[in-house]
C-alpha cells in the first residue's frame, strides 16, 4: 500500500477533484490511502503522524531540505521499495511549520520537489502526479511529457 499521510483538510473543490482525481488512477495500479490530520502545532502532528506508521513502512518525508530527484529517480525510488517487499511506502507531508526532528528522524528518505514553498493542497496534487507518472513508467506506458 501506498499512504500518504498530509497534515491539513483540503478546502477548495479544485484541489479535492485534483487529489481524487490522481487517487483514483493510482488505485488502479497499487492500493492509496490518504489520512489527513488535524492541522496543529509541530509537535501534537508528530505524534498524529506517528500513529499511522509501523516499522514496516518506508518512510519518505517531504522537506525542503530533503533531496531534489528526477521524475526517473522518484520512479526508481519508489519501484525498488515496491518489488522490496516494504508493506506500505508512507509519504509524510507536514503542516505549515515543516515537520517535527522526530519526524525526520524516522524517515528513510527525505525528499523536496522545490526550493520554493507551494500551497498545501496543491503540493498534494503534485505528489500524487508524480506517483501516477511513476506508475505510468513503471508499466512502460506512455503518459504525457
């Protein structure tokens, strides 16, 4: 299974038609589950995020010191875990102070899309994007450029 694990609702319609929109393309490839959290201090999302994670997951952080990838990387990141036997692969999206160490910490990976900061609901949908596109490589289907 794939988690996405996002702090903060999604409040505008365009971005929850995005997010939909992507899920339900990734449902055809491999199982998504989103878990939104209340958006809060730092400190009370960590241990929000911390209920959804075992030790079996493989945890990739977003944070904007965290690696820049190619679409070929996040592809190749993502397969190998996939074809690993990882149970889950979570990715973590924190809320608008960034995420707590704690939470760093625990990530296997920590990755940015950007140095520059996107709103929430938006970024989600860039994920998801780019889950989808890395499904459409990984299956050597062609999706556009």
């Amino acid at each position: 299974m794939i988690k996405l694990i996002v702090v903060g609702k999604l409040k505008e319609k365009y971005l929850v038609d995005l997010v939909n929109d992507y899920s339900k393309r990734i449902n055809k490839y491999y199982k998504l589950e989103i878990i939104e959290l209340k958006d809060c201090n730092i400190h009370d999302e960590a241990k929000e995020i911390l209920k959804h994670v075992n030790s079996r997951d493989y945890i990739i952080s977003t944070y904007i010191k965290g690696e820049l990838l190619s679409t070929l990387e996040f592809t190749e990141l993502i397969n190998n875990n996939l074809t690993k036997g990882n149970s889950n692969i979570t990715f973590i999206i924190g809320g608008s102070d960034g995420l707590d160490e704690e939470i760093l910490n625990i990530s296997n990976k920590l990755i940015s899309f950007s140095n520059l900061t996107f709103p929430h609901g938006l970024f989600r949908g860039i994920l998801l994007e780019q889950i989808y596109r890395a499904f459409k490589i990984m299956n050597n289907e062609t999706y556009h450029k």
